[in-house]
C-alpha cells in the first residue's frame, strides 16, 4: 500500500501591532503558533515590526530599501499567507502596523496574491473595528482575507483570558483560534491553485 503524500507546507508570516512584550495580541499569536503544531503542513514564523524606521522615502536609495525594511520584506514575500493580531487603537489599526504594511507596500507590493487573516483581542468590541479597517487596506494591497470564522475576544469579561504573562489561558478562544488557522490555511490553498 503506498504512504499518503504530505500535506502542502504552508508558511504563514505572524504580525502584531502591539509593541507590548505582555499584549495580549502577542499573546495570541504565542497561543496560534503552539496550535498550529497540531495542524500539519502549517507552520508560523513570527515577524517583528518594532526594529522597522517609521516610513521615509529618503532612506530609499537607487531603489533599495534600508537592511532592516529589506529583511522584512523578504519575510513576508517568502510567507504563503499573513496572520495579523491587530489590536485596535482609535477605531484603526495601530501605527506600528500601519508602518510595517506600508513598507512592505512599497514597489513592489510583497503583499500581493497572499491569503491573511486576523485575531484580535481588548475591550468592548474586541478590537473588531481595527479588523474592519485593515480589511478596507487589504483590498489596496491585493491582500485576501478569510470572511469566517471572524476572532475577537473580549479580553477583560470573566473569565480570566490571559495570564498574568499574557499568555492566553482560555480553551475556547484556543479552539477558535485553530479554526482560524484551518481556515486560513484552506483558503491559502485555494487562492495558490487559482494564481497556478
């Protein structure tokens, strides 16, 4: 009898907006990254966007970008797909994010074609309407986002979410976010043999 073949390997690039090392945002991409390792053929690098200068087209020279930006960008062009934690600040993304989707949107756009979706986690809405803003920036971008399951999570409604460490302590939410990522990981599929 033959061995199945493996699944494809889909390389998702993991972004926060929160700078905070205890955010709580960060905390769910900590909780997606140790989920994914139950979903075979995914796999989750976390993409640091605090080292990244704000956005200054003087630093571009002859069409280079600075080693830091450079380094970045090539992290999200080699990324299949784009997990955001997007905390929500003013009813928008935050500018940390902000920063780091401009710079890699710059020519040429390593956003493009990529499959995303996005986990949030605060107070009230849970950070929903910074999610409703990035998705009006993705379709600038050419960047798909998954409609459903759509994640937010009250963070400050009993019972307790998070550690003390931020580290997301909630089986619920854990369980959601393992939807999000088979979510995720379907539609990358999908849209890589469609762009095939």
């Amino acid at each position: 009898m033959a061995a199945a073949a493996a699944p494809p390997i889909i390389k998702v690039a993991a972004l926060c907006g929160s700078l905070r090392k205890g955010s709580y945002n960060r905390g769910l991409l900590r909780a997606a990254m140790e989920v994914s390792k139950s979903i075979n053929g995914l796999e989750i690098e976390y993409v640091d966007i605090s080292p990244l200068p704000f956005l200054n087209t003087d630093l571009e020279v002859d069409g280079t970008y600075p080693p830091v930006v450079e380094a970045f960008r090539q992290k999200i062009l080699a990324a299949d797909s784009v997990l955001f934690a997007s905390p929500e600040y003013n009813y928008s993304v935050t500018g940390p994010l902000k920063n780091a989707i401009d710079w890699a949107s710059r020519p040429p756009n390593v956003w493009a074609d990529k499959a995303a979706a996005i986990v949030s986690t605060g107070g009230g809405f849970g950070g929903g309407r910074s999610q409703y803003h990035l998705r009006q920036i993705g379709v600038y971008l050419n960047l798909h986002f998954i409609n459903k399951p759509e994640f937010f999570l009250n963070a400050f409604q009993p019972p307790p979410k998070f550690d003390t460490e931020g580290n997301l302590i909630d089986d619920a939410a854990k369980e959601k976010l393992k939807e999000i990522l088979l979510s995720l990981y379907t539609f990358t599929l999908r849209l890589q043999r469609k762009c095939a």
